[in-house]
C-alpha cells in the first residue's frame, strides 16, 4: 500500500448537507467582507463606515443618505472597485489554476506557472516593452497584456507538444520535465533581451512583480470571459481530478481517458491563468498557498476545493492588496511582494498547526 | 456471469518480450491463479488484459475482444486491483469505494444515489462499515486492502483482476480477503485471475494455476499437476517439499540446504 505521505489535518470535511451549507456560506461571508474592506480602506476617500451606505444607496430601488458626494463615490467605484474586482478575480483564478494543476500532476509542489505560462508571459511582455514597443502604438487594445497572453498560451502549448511527443501521454513526469526545460529556454531568452536593453529593465522589471493598481473596468472586462470559461471547464472536471488522486493506471482502469482529461484541465488551467497574468503580471505563491490552506481545513476532495479555493483565494488577493496600497501610501508595494511577505508566514503558520507525524 | 479469454497475449517493453504469447481462458465463475518467480510477466499480463499496457494478442470477455468495447464498458466488465494501489490520505473509505462506480457515471455526471447506497452495501459485506467516514491514511494495512477489495467489488464487475492481493498482509487477514473472493465468486459466479506469490494459498483457491517462467507458460493445470518439487526446483531454483493433504489441499513446504 502507498499511502501518501503528509502531514494529516486535524479537521476535515466529512459529508453532510449542513456542513456543505456552512462552508458555502462561510466561503460568501468571506468574499463580501473581503470586497468591503478592500472598497473601505484606501489612502484617500470618504470616512470607512460611510461606503458600506453609499452601496446601499446605489442598490435600486434603495435610498439613504450616506453622507459620500458623488466626487468620492466615483472615486470609489472608478478607482477603488476595479482593482479589488481585478484582485478578486485574479486570486479566484490563480488559487483555482494551481488545485487544477495539482490535481492532474498530482504533485502538491505544482503552481499554475509549472509549464510556462508566467514565463511565457513575461518574455512576451519583456519583448513587448523593449523591442516591438512601436509596432503596438495603433494597436485599439493596450499591446502587453495581448501579448503576453499569447506568449503566454504559446509556450505551454510548446511544453504540451514536447511533453508528449517524447514521453507520451501516459505519463505526467515527461510534461513536467518539458515545463522546467521550457521556463530555462523562455527565461533565458528574456535575461538576453533585457541584457540587451537595459533601459527598459525598470519597467519590465515592474511588470513582473505584478500590480491590480492600474486597474480599470476595462481590465475587469477583459478577463473575466476567459476566467469563466476557465473556471467553469475546471468545475466541470472536479470529479476526474478526484479520481486522478489514486493515479494514472487507476484511473483509467476505472474508465477514465486520463490523458484527454489532463489536456483539457491544462488547457483551461492556462487558458485562465494566461489571461489574468496578461492583465496582472507575475503574482506568485497563490496558486500554491491557497489550494493547500484550503486542504488543510477542508479536505482534499476536489469537488469541495475548487469552490472553496476559488472564493478564499479571491478573498486572499483582495486583503492582501489593502496593505499593499496604504502601507507606503502615496507609492505602492508590487502585490506580488505582499503575497509571499503575508502569504507565507501564514503558511507556515498552518503547516505547524495542522502538522501531525505522516 | 462472464468468461474471460486470454489469445496469444504478447507484451514487449522495447525489445524485451515479457509476456509470450501467454494463452489461457477461464470460465464463467472460475480461478486462475498465475504464479512464477519475480519477473515472470505476471503483472503485466493482467496490466495487458485492463489495457494499461500495449501488447499483441487479444483478450475476450464471452468471446468478444475487449479492443472492440467501449473504455467505461472495459471498466464496468473488468475490476483491476493493482500490487501497490496509491491511497490518498485523506480520501474517506466511503469516497473510495465509490470510485468504483465510475464506470457508470456519465462525463459531467456524478453518482447517483444507487451508486453511493450500493458503496455502502459494499462496505457493510466486508464488515468495514465503521470506516465509510474514515480517512484512508488512518487505517491499518489490512482495512485499508480490504477497502482496495471493496472499490473492485462496487464495480460489479463480473470479471476480477488481482495481483497481489494480499502480499501485504498478515496470515490472518490474507486468508479473510481470499476467503471474501472465494464467497463471492460462489455465491455471484465471479471470474477471478489473481497473481499470487504463496503458493499454497494460490492452490487452495484457484482452480487452474498456470506457472509463468522468463514470460511464457511452462506449466499449465489443476494445483496438483502444477505444483511439484521438480517443477518448482526447476522454475523458482527452490528445494521444496509438496505434501498432499487428503482433503486434496497441496501445501509447498520451503526446506533447508542441509550441509552435511
């Protein structure tokens, strides 16, 4: 018997309908709080206690006197909304991404950048920036995010073709080893442009640290047709990834077609983390963070993660962007630097806490 | 009940031949144990006949090739249990068994209330009931097989594929999980092909053994015409004794090199 070998958590989500409610609500009362504190705190604006009213006022159908004049509302809803929306969707994606892609390598170590997706992304974007900054100047839409998408999806398609052309589809190891050969190749290409161009190093730099404090509707538009579908394909596929937990020959034995799932998972997968990476630069840790932190309290079973996943890290990116903007307010921390500065020491915090012999 | 047909089964890794031309059919609600020293092909004949493996050859279900069934039909005809099942930690024993339903739960579906009353049912033949909500990674080595066992059994499956099925196990629980096959098969007319190492118990339960040597089969037949010293000697360079109860039982007793 292999039984795998971790860390065991203390609690865990055994079935029952009022357990399944209470997470579902725990994990809503989480998200609104999450977007109220994130619309609440900020630099500039309306005293904190007064936004909750100016939403209800805006509800229809609602009025009250919320004491915000139109000036800081726009404020809020222009300036403020966007980016905990952007946040929200971004960490919702990430977190969801890196369960998806834990579940079909069926390696915990595994982030949503495993086959290159964050490397890809950041040469196109560097390329963007250092070399074909005139060719986009016309272009209707801003030239990097598209860009880097498109890197970004062309590179791990690479990594898939390679993956599978050498080691066939029957095993994950090959794809994983194509990815770490891919993200080298990709990365140093980039290090060769910068090298070359130093002068932009500064604002490529910046791009990869990643940043919602830019953000507009318009970006919030632009990612969630993507984020849906790639959250929605993933849902769909949450009872393969728990079958994938007893491994490849199991599965198929109990009917599975493991490799067509685990292209259509990776594709989905990078299709959403693509798009929000193009928007949001290089946020990293969250795709790892918080699909474990999720398992540890609630369990493995995927049908109950991926949901969860999706709101706490939606929540999680929100808060971690509050400090993020007020702790050096008027200049920003990247928030891919808040991410790993909170994100983990609390990891480590519930790995000691949920710790027991393996 | 189904019969399950082995024709000319041929699997190669590169160039090396490990199983050849391996032929053999078993009948509706019969046992074939298939023994041999490590290596012998043993596991990649049944990894062959659940397709996990590319071989040559075909493999029957009632006389029709299996490469001519659907993928969830293979898997609803055959239940597989590997030597070395990975068992999640934290999956619940209940979660478990019911995977062995999947073979019919449609794409996008999930199980049905049958599936997860018959899991159930499952888990209460095999007196593992008090575990359905444990974790997997908090059980013994002897529940856990036993819950192996009854992910196999929740498929229904009229043909069951064993290999190593209780090479982790104590004696006491070995005997219980090949007693529970053996009721089985009586009473719902399974077909079992089981790998085994112990050879006595490989006589005991199976009806026809059919002992593997470098991929092919050097002797092939009831545990009394399989199971002789010389044979033994020969195929696994072992000094047995093969005693002969009178209830027909053939027990290999493993004996010392004397060196006087």
């Amino acid at each position: 018997m292999n039984v795998e070998q971790h860390g065991t958590p203390r609690h865990h989500g055994g079935g029952g309908n009022w357990r399944r409610l209470a997470w579902f609500l725990a994990s809503i009362a989480v998200v609104v709080t999450a977007v109220l504190l994130g619309a609440m705190i900020g630099p500039a604006g309306p005293p904190a206690w007064r936004i909750p009213l100016a939403f209800l006022d805006h509800l229809p159908g609602v009025d009250i006197d919320s004491g915000v004049s139109e000036a800081q509302w726009s404020l809020i809803w222009n300036i403020r909304m966007p980016r905990v929306i952007l946040a929200g969707i971004v960490g919702a994606m990430l977190s969801v991404g890196g369960a998806a892609y834990q579940g079909v390598f069926r390696n915990p170590l595994v982030d949503p950048y495993l086959l290159g997706a964050a490397a890809g992304a950041g040469l196109g974007a560097t390329l963007m920036i250092a070399v074909w900054g005139d060719v986009g100047r016309d272009w209707p839409v801003a030239p990097v995010p598209v860009v880097s998408f498109l890197f970004a999806m062309a590179t791990v398609a690479v990594t898939y073709m390679v993956g599978a052309s050498f080691g066939g589809l029957r095993s994950s190891t090959t794809l994983v080893l194509a990815g770490v050969a891919m993200v080298s190749l990709t990365t140093a290409i980039q290090t060769f442009v910068l090298q070359r161009n130093s002068e932009v190093v500064r604002e490529v730099y910046n791009w990869i640290l990643g940043r919602v404090s830019t953000a507009t509707w318009t970006d919030v538009r632009l990612v969630t047709p993507y984020v849906v579908v790639s959250c929605v394909v993933l849902f769909l596929h949450r009872r393969h990834l728990d079958m994938l937990r007893v491994g490849d020959d199991e599965a198929a034995t109990l009917g599975m077609p493991v490799a067509r799932v685990r292209l259509v998972v990776v594709a989905a997968a990078t299709l959403g983390t693509a798009a929000v990476v193009a928007v949001s630069g290089l946020i990293g840790f969250v795709g790892l963070l918080v699909p474990h932190a999720v398992r540890m309290v609630a369990g493995s079973s995927y049908r109950r993660l991926l949901p969860l996943t999706a709101a706490f890290g939606a929540a999680f990116l929100i808060l971690v962007d509050i400090p993020g903007r007020t702790l050096t307010a008027p200049a920003e921390l990247p928030i891919g630097v808040v991410t790993a500065f909170f994100g983990a020491p609390f990891f480590i915090f519930l790995l000691r806490t949920h710790q027991v012999a393996g | 009940m189904s019969s399950l047909e082995f024709a000319s089964v041929t699997v190669r890794y590169g160039k090396r031949e490990v199983v050849r031309s391996f032929r053999a059919s078993v009948a509706s609600g019969g046992w074939l144990g298939v023994i041999g020293p490590n290596g012998a092909g043993k596991s990649s004949l049944l990894r062959a006949a659940v397709a996990l493996v590319d071989f040559t050859g075909d493999v029957l279900v009632d006389g029709v090739s299996l490469s001519l069934r659907s993928r969830s039909r293979r898997a609803a005809l055959l239940a597989y249990v590997p030597q070395n099942p990975l068992l999640p930690y934290d999956m619940t024993a209940l979660e478990y068994v019911l995977l062995g339903r999947s073979p019919f739960v449609s794409y996008f579906g999930t199980e049905s209330r049958h599936d997860r009353a018959l899991a159930r049912d499952v888990l209460g033949r095999l007196d593992v009931s008090e575990f359905a909500e444990r974790r997997l990674g908090e059980l013994s080595g002897g529940e856990q097989q036993r819950l192996v066992i009854a992910r196999a059994l929740a498929t229904e499956a009229p043909i069951l594929l064993l290999d190593e099925p209780t090479s982790a196990l104590d004696i006491g629980h070995q005997q219980q999980a090949l007693e529970l096959v053996a009721r089985l098969r009586r009473d719902h007319g399974l077909t079992v092909v089981s790998a085994m190492h112990d050879l006595t118990l490989a006589g005991m339960y199976a009806d026809h053994l059919a002992l593997m040597h470098e991929g092919s089969v050097v002797a092939y037949g009831p545990a009394a015409d399989v199971l002789r010293p010389e044979t033994l000697a020969e195929f696994y360079v072992v000094r047995v004794t093969v005693h002969h109860e009178p209830d027909g039982t053939v027990v290999v007793i493993p004996r010392r090199e004397s060196f006087d």
